[in-house]
C-alpha cells in the first residue's frame, strides 16, 4: 500500500475532507466580532456615537437585562451555543468522504462508493441472469447491499449472487469489502 510519507499523505487527503472551510468560517466570525468590539471600544473612549452598542451598554445591558433583553439574551445564546457546537463537531469529526483506497503496488488507487456498487450490481445481474436494470446496488464504509427485482416466476439463488459479488468485489481488492446483503423484492416485473 502507501509506503512512504507523501503516498500516506495523499491517500489520506483523497479519503478525507478538508476542514478549512468550517476553519474559514469560524476565524471570519471571530475576526468579524473582535473588530466590532475593537471599533465599538475606540468609539466609546474618543466619545463619539456608537455603531450598534456601546460596549458598557451591552455590559449592563447582559448583567441586568429586561423582560424583552432576557428573551433576547437566551435566543442569541442558543443561535450561539448551536453554531458553536456545530463548528467543534467539524473540527473534531473524521469527515470521511464517500471513497476508499485500494492497494497496488504503483501508486494510491481511490475508489469512489458509486464504483463500488456499480460492480456489485454487474456482479448481481450477470449471477442472477437479470437485466442490470432489474438490480440495485449501495456501498457504504466496509458493507455492500443489493436488491433485485427478480423476473416473475424465475427464482434467485440469493447465496450465488452474494457469492458472485463478494468474488467481483475480492478480485479488486481482498480488504474492499466484509458484508454482502443480498435482498430479492417481494414482487417481480414480467419479462
């Protein structure tokens, strides 16, 4: 597989997300309020009017708020609470993207999910004898799905179809998959 820092690197970079957008958005947030304090604080000190609030305004106003400034206090805390939250769960989570990687001796291959079930579902129609039509196929982390349509009155060896798309999807590559489901819908459609 990846042998050396840089093949690591980018195998990892092609798997996962990049966080810099959520990184973006929280520093602009945050630069956006430090200037609004900063002018806010100048403004208050040379005497001049205020922009929207003056900081010992907005002071007394959070230490001794009114019916309508306590509504306000706990909406604005919750927006707050709610996005900051929000931006740590970014920051902290995987943010795996759908693809996976393959070993080969060359390079770093990645492979799409959308690949992945598309062989399962050749793997299936040409097991079962169906129309790739009739068949359809999911992938996702380390577990593959399909489900047929079967032709009315033809029964589906589902074991053989697993087995076929287990094989297809071995063939790949050993590590690409570890469940197969195979499920045949209740109803068929005629020929």
């Amino acid at each position: 597989m990846a042998t050396t820092a840089l093949e690591r690197r980018l195998q990892h970079r092609s798997v996962h997300r990049s966080r810099s957008t959520a990184v973006s958005i929280a520093l602009i947030v945050l630069v956006l309020v430090a200037a609004w304090i900063g002018t806010e604080s100048v403004l208050a000190a040379i005497g001049a009017a205020p922009l929207l609030v003056a900081p010992q305004t907005a002071a007394d106003a959070a230490l001794r708020p009114a019916t309508l400034g306590v509504t306000i206090a706990v909406a604005s805390a919750v927006v707050l609470l709610v996005l900051g939250i929000w931006l740590v769960v970014l920051a902290v989570a995987p943010g795996r993207q759908h693809r996976r990687t393959v070993a080969r001796d060359r390079a770093v291959v990645v492979i799409d999910d959308r690949i992945v079930a598309s062989t399962a579902v050749a793997a299936a129609s040409t097991a079962a004898g169906l129309s790739p039509d009739q068949v359809d196929a999911w992938a996702k982390g380390r577990r593959v799905g399909v489900r047929i349509v079967p032709t009315s009155g033809i029964p589906i060896d589902t074991e053989s179809v697993r087995a076929a798309v287990d094989d297809r999807l071995r063939s790949v590559d050993e590590n690409l998959v570890r469940r197969v489901t195979v499920d045949v819908a209740d109803k068929g459609v005629l020929a």
